[in-house]
C-alpha cells in the first residue's frame, strides 16, 4: 500500500469516527448529562482515533513493540480514568 493511501485510508477512518463521535454525543443529550453509552462509545473512538494518529501521522507503528505497548496503556488508563469522571455526575443521578 502505498504512503499516500495509507494516510488516506487513515484519515478516513478518523472522520467516520469522528461522525460516531458526534452521534453518540447528541443521542445521549450532549457530554455533561448524557448516558454511560454515549459515554463509553466517545471514550471508544478517541481511543481509536488517537491509535490511527500515533501509528500513522506519528509513525509509531514503526517503533519497537515496547513504546507501542506503553503508549497504548498510557492511552487505555487515561481514558479509562476520564471515563470514570465522566460517569460520576450519572452515578450520582442514579443514587438521588
């Protein structure tokens, strides 16, 4: 595959995401208030999108198996603790 496709076909992926994002954003009410789905599914794709932008803007899927591996957990915890945060206004709605 050549570099120009590849980049292509990466950015593609990125913008249909990026319209996931959005769907998912304004089906559950917008970020602040919205469900633990929505929340989950945005949380998803910017894993996701970040993954395509370190492997093929940033070249990363070039790199040893050991920097792919601590960017990826980086990532994963990050988003899981922002996940996390996000959740606490729902949770606390549930408990009221």
């Amino acid at each position: 595959m050549t570099e120009e496709r590849r980049l292509f076909r990466a950015w593609l992926i990125l913008m249909s995401l990026t319209l996931v994002s959005l769907l998912a954003a304004f089906g559950g009410e917008g970020i602040e208030g919205g469900s633990a789905l929505s929340l989950a599914v945005l949380m998803g794709t910017a894993f996701i999108k970040t993954r395509q932008v370190l492997d093929h803007f940033l070249d990363l899927r070039e790199a040893r198996a050991g920097w792919r591996a601590f960017f990826t957990l980086l990532l994963a915890g990050l988003l899981l603790i922002l996940l996390g945060v996000g959740l606490i206004p729902t949770l606390m709605q549930e408990a009221t």
